[in-house]
C-alpha cells in the first residue's frame, strides 16, 4: 500500500509516503533529504521527501491526498537509491474512493446499531464493511473509501476489524466526504442509480456540484 500526502502550507516542500499503519516503537533515519520511518520489527512505515518538488515538480499546486503514477514512484525510488535505502515503494494506483451497490445486510453479533454489508466494488469483487450509519440498507449505491483512503479530515482507511468482525474499508457519508453544499447530517450519501456506474472511481468534481448552493 502507498498513501502520499503533500500539504505546503503546514508542512512546507515536504511529501510524506505512508506504506503501513503505525504500530511499535517508531525510528525515523534521515539521509540525504530523505527520512525512513521503520517500527521496532524493520518494517518500513514510510518516507518523507524533503524539498520533494525538486525530485517531482508537479507537486507544486497540489494540497492533500496525492496519487503517484508509475514513473512518479521510479523517481522516488531512484532517490531512496541515491540516498542508501534498500527498501522501495511500489506505485497504487487502483482508485481509493469508488461506488458500491450494498447487496446483503445483517446485524452485528455484538452491536445494536453495526450492520455487516456486503458491498460490491466491481463486476467480480465484493468487500465485507461494517457500518454503523442509520440509513445503510440493502439495494443502495454508495461511496466505498478503500483501504488506503485518506478522508478530508486526513483520516486513513485501513483494512480492520469492529468489534471482533473484519471490515475492508467504509461507505461514507456527508460529513466525513465534506461534500460541497451537502446536509450537514449523519447518514451515507445514497448515489442516484443512474449517476455512476459500480466499481467506477467517484467523481468529486461532479459530486460537488450536486447540491446546489442554498
């Protein structure tokens, strides 16, 4: 997994690459404008790339959640290479926010109010996600945050378990996608059925003109 993060304002020239959940004692190595984070087993956390706009120009202008192509990451790791790291990242560009249709629904052994959904994601692929929202049913399309999804809030989605039952990732709602002019209420955003097709990539553009402005 690779989660990339740019945000100038707060942090400077800096893109922080997250590979894993933080977890143990952290040490953090910096070389050559590079910084390694690694947990007390040796397993790589991430990086952070100083002054990262002199190894990827195109970062100037971005703010938040970044997606890194093929030749993004070679340039990366040609630089962990320069800088004596061993360990490489490895590009993830499958979309992290896509539309789901909930296909099957069921109470949660051990809470009144999660309901394990089973969500289709694609033609062939569907996830089990356990959601608490009070309008979750079966036979609705929704956003799915993938693992790997970073909300607005700078939240990471990764793959776990809610109270004891495995859940790989989450459907959202208006609050936590931040969607433009959207109610301010809890609840998932129900996609209209003709809006987007399942396993699409959610298009935030057109989403955030669905509500119009009051």
């Amino acid at each position: 997994m690779l989660i990339s993060s740019y945000n100038p304002k707060e942090m400077g020239d800096i893109l922080v690459i997250i590979t894993a959940p933080d977890s143990g004692d952290q040490t953090s190595t910096v070389k050559d404008g590079v910084a390694q984070i690694t947990n007390d087993k040796g397993q790589l956390l991430g990086y952070n790339f100083l002054a990262a706009s002199t190894i990827l120009p195109e970062l100037k202008g971005e703010n938040g959640q970044v997606f890194l192509d093929d030749d993004q990451v070679a340039k990366l790791n040609a630089k962990l290479t320069a800088a004596g790291f061993d360990q490489q990242l490895t590009a993830d560009v499958a979309p992290k926010f896509v539309v789901g249709y909930v296909e099957k629904l069921e109470d949660h052994p051990k809470s009144d109010h999660l309901k394990i959904t089973q969500t289709r994601i694609g033609a062939d692929q569907t996830v089990q996600i356990v959601c608490g929202s009070p309008n979750v049913e079966e036979g609705i399309k929704v956003v799915v945050a993938r693992p790997g999804a970073m909300m607005p809030d700078g939240k990471i989605i990764w793959p776990g378990a809610l109270m004891g039952v495995e859940s790989d990732g989450m459907l959202c709602g208006f609050r936590e996608l931040q969607l433009k002019n959207a109610p301010d209420e809890k609840g998932l955003w129900i996609i209209p059925d003709d809006w987007q097709e399942v396993g699409e990539a959610v298009d935030f553009d057109r989403a955030n003109t669905f509500f119009p402005a009051k």
